[in-house]
C-alpha cells in the first residue's frame, strides 16, 4: 500500500489532475475550444512539440532507425508508463527506455485527449505517425507498439485509418502489445450505461438528474463500453441508449503480430474472481478479444497485477523481450 | 496563462450548468405538492396561477445566479488579460 502511495506521489498533480479531467469530459473540452484540451502529439517539458526534424531532435537526441510508439489509457498520460521507484528519485525507467537500452529502439511517447471518441484519437494518430515518418531524422524500418487500455484501441483504430487512407508508416508496424485493453468493452462502462438507463426510467426528478450527471461522461469512456474502434459504431446512434453495441468488425492489422497481455485480481490463475473482475476494469474475454484462434498463442496472463500496473511492471516487460528475443533468434 | 483561462471558462460554464439542473429540480420539487392539488377541480385554475408565480419567482433567482456568474467571468476575462499583458511586457 505504502509503494501504491508513493507511486502516486510521484507522479506531477497538475497533469493527473489534467489528464483525468480530459478523460471526463474532453470531448465538451474540445467542443468549447477550452484551453484544457490536451492535443495529441509528443510532448517534452509538458509542452507539445510541433513536428520538424529539429523538435526530434530534441525529444530524442540519438534516433535510430526502430521506434517505440506507447499510448497511454484512458484518464492516463505518459507519466504512468514510468516505473515506481524510491522516494525523491525524479527518473523513472519505463519500457521505452528499457527497450533503447536493451535493442536500440528510440522510444515516442504520445500524449492525447482521452475523452475523444477512439476514431477520432485513432484517425488522428495515424495523422500524427505519417507526419513522424516524413520529419524523422532517419529512414524508419521498424514500429513497435505499446498500448495501455485505451492506448491499444487507439492504436488499432489508427491502422484501420491508416489503411484507409493508404498511408505507409503501419506497414513498418512489426509488433503490437495491447496490455488490458478493452477489445470487447468493459464492464465498468457496461455499469454505468445500466446504472443511468434505470436511474432515467424511475420518474422522479432527483434520479433524472443523477442520471444525466453520469452520462455527462466522455464519449471515450462510452466507447469502452463495448470496443468502438470506428465513426460507424458510434455515428448516428444514440450513446446513452440502454447496452445497445453497434460495433463493426475490424480486422487486425495484417503484418504485424498482435499481442494481448491480460491483468487479474488475484495470483491464482484458476480463481473465480479473475473470471468475474478481470484486471478490476477489462474481463479477461475482453482483454484476450474473446481468446480470438489466431490469436490463441499471443494472449499472456499476468496473475495479480491490476489493470493501471499493467503499464509499469517488470515483469510484463520481461515478457516483452521475451517476445522480442524470440523474435531476433 | 492560457491554462487559467482554460479553468476560469470551465468554473463559469459548470456554474451555469449546475444552477440550470438545481432550478429543474428545485421546480420539479415545489411543484409535487401542487401537482397534487391540480387534480382537484375546485382549486384547479388557482393552483395552475400559483404555478406560474412559483416557478416565475425560482426562475428568477437561478437567473440572478447566472447574471452574476457571467459578471464574475467577464471581471476575471479583464484581469486575466491585464496579467497576460504584463507578462508579455517583463518577457520583452
């Protein structure tokens, strides 16, 4: 508990406070031009650094030709990929910087409002990947993804805009690893859309009230609710409508190998909470997207680590360069 | 200073918000009892006026409570922007 504290101690007040403000209400952010609203892109010194060949620089002064992409979760923002370390030690080490450190791989770490709907963050970083690959100091051979939660959908949802709009940076894309992202919902969100659907029918003026402040909350918190990657699922529909999941069918995508890295509640593997509360957010039938055949050989359980330490634990990076070791030989 | 002035526009806008779901429950609330009474014929077209005057009467006090929300943000648009200004000279 005591390391729990001190993790969050950590990490800066004002951009929690910011990030989880984005991950609320973001979209009524962007909406109302409000100065709050977190742009996507790579920041440095909490401040967003507009593309050029300089400004890579630099974010990283040494690029090599394989990069790291990592995409935070919901309400996150890159800070939590940091390790918890001792108190008043200022340097985190991450998996971005073990995987300089240990292949070579210049890590980016982007930074997005987490209330946007995940097409319109997806459709944005495949924006932002394109821009990357025609300002980088260096010719890009090979991506490595990292997304935590959100992170993985938006970066899925961003090949599907990649493809579309026949960019090429995602065919560098080599490897994916979604840790506990929500492939099909998750039950938190599923509670809340269930909560206010029942506050909202009692005809009562304080329930109605409760019920429309709980839907006040983003649009992408709703599109956790059952995996929207795409403008289809969501367009035209009414969000707050009672558990209705008008999610399309999105293919992987194709040259590169996808892996599901999945949290539970408890150490035991076999305990029936872990089928119940997954990683306390995504169920592990969301978390492995539905335990998918081609996928079968690429979904690893992580037995008691919670959703939030999926993106800061040594021993999913351990099972990275696994991964990636096995890949090299 | 732009971040301010991103909290300054989120205070006034939750302000207006919340006075505008409080004065819906305040007049959904008053109004039970009269709704109630609105069922009896006698006291139907006195209880519909008394209605009205509630509901004028709340109305105007949420109404009060956004003017003065609006006064608040525009007293704190000119001082923001007077910073602004000074800070813009010290860095010049």
């Amino acid at each position: 508990m005591e390391e729990k504290l001190q993790y969050w101690k950590n990490l800066s007040l004002g951009n929690l406070c910011l990030s989880f403000l984005n991950g609320a209400i973001g979209n009524f952010l962007k909406e109302t031009k409000n100065e709050l609203a977190i742009e996507m892109g790579f920041y440095l010194n909490n401040k967003l650094i507009p593309l050029s060949k300089k400004n890579i620089l630099k974010l990283t002064p040494e690029p090599t030709s394989k990069i790291c992409v990592l995409l935070h979760g919901l309400v996150c923002n890159e800070e939590l990929w940091n390790f918890p370390t001792e108190p008043n030690v200022t340097y985190n080490e991450n998996y971005g910087t073990l995987l300089q450190k240990d292949y070579g791989y210049t890590p980016l770490f982007v930074r997005y409002n987490t209330g946007l709907h995940v097409s319109e963050n997806g459709r944005t970083f495949s924006e932002l990947m394109h821009n990357l690959e025609s300002v980088y100091p260096k010719c890009i051979e090979e991506i490595v993804i990292i997304g935590h939660s959100m992170g993985g959908m938006v970066a899925k949802s961003g090949f599907h805009y990649a493809e579309l709009t026949n960019c090429f940076w995602q065919k560098k894309v080599s490897n994916v690893f979604y840790l506990g992202s929500p492939h099909m919902g998750s039950y938190v969100e599923k509670t809340a859309n269930i909560t206010s659907s029942i506050l909202s029918g009692i005809k009562n003026p304080i329930t109605k009230i409760i019920s429309d402040i709980i839907n006040i909350r983003s649009d992408g918190i709703k599109d956790m609710r059952f995996g929207n990657l795409i403008d289809e699922d969501w367009m035209g529909y009414d969000s707050n409508a009672f558990m209705e999941n008008n999610r399309n069918y999105v293919t992987l995508l194709k040259n590169a190998k996808h892996y599901m890295f999945i949290g539970t509640v408890s150490n035991d593997p076999e305990h029936i909470a872990n089928k119940v509360f997954g990683d306390f957010t995504v169920r592990m039938n969301s978390a492995s997207q539905g335990y998918h055949k081609s996928l079968k050989d690429h979904v690893k359980i992580f037995p008691g680590i919670k959703h939030l330490a999926l993106s800061h634990n040594p021993e999913v990076y351990n099972e990275i360069k696994k991964i990636l070791n096995r890949r090299t030989k | 200073m732009s971040k301010l002035q991103g909290i300054k526009d989120l205070v006034q806008t939750s302000i207006d918000q919340g006075a505008k779901s409080v004065e819906e429950i305040h007049k959904a609330i008053s109004n039970m009892p009269l709704n109630v009474l609105e069922k009896i014929d006698i006291l139907e077209s006195s209880v519909k006026m008394t209605k009205t005057i509630q509901e004028t009467s709340i109305g105007s006090i949420y109404d009060m409570i956004r003017k003065i929300n609006q006064e608040v943000g525009k007293i704190a648009d000119a001082v923001l922007k007077h910073v602004d200004k000074e800070e813009e000279k010290e860095n010049y």
